[in-house]
C-alpha cells in the first residue's frame, strides 16, 4: 500500500509546517535508557589456552621462524575462534 509512495524533505517540511500545532503529537527531548548487559564467563582453561597460544607464536616470531605474513595469519585465526 505505501511501496510506491516516494515523499521529499520539502514535503514532509511543507505538511508538518501546515498541520495545526496541537494535532502535533509532542516528544519528549530528553529520554532514559537503561542497558542490560551480560559478561560471559570464560573458564580458566580456556583462558590458560589462549596465553599458551599467544606466548607460542610470540616465541615463534622473536626466533625468526614466522615471518609477518605468518603471524598475520595466526592473530587472524585467534579473531575467528568461536
């Protein structure tokens, strides 16, 4: 019913200008959120995991055995993991 009807910013102007102020409906300025958030808990041996990780690639790179390309990609798998 409304797919086809294309309206412009000086219409929709032109239509709240010409509509009577108390037909208006009023909005608040000012508004209050509340966030409701949940922190995950991660056990401890993946925690230990991830450190063991990362210390081997750091290993790896400080002895020369990983160039940047390599490490790139290992920092890139680290994002993917679920």
């Amino acid at each position: 019913m409304v797919g086809d009807i294309k309206v412009t910013p000086a219409e929709v102007r032109r239509y709240f200008k010409e509509l009577p102020q108390d037909s208006i409906p009023y909005v608040p300025t000012q508004v209050e959120v509340q966030i409701i958030t949940q922190q995950p808990k991660i056990p401890i041996a993946e925690i230990e995991d991830v450190k063991r990780r990362l210390r081997d690639y750091t290993d790896r790179v400080t002895k020369e055995k990983l160039t940047f390309q390599h490490w790139r990609v290992c920092i890139l798998r680290i994002r993917l993991l679920p």
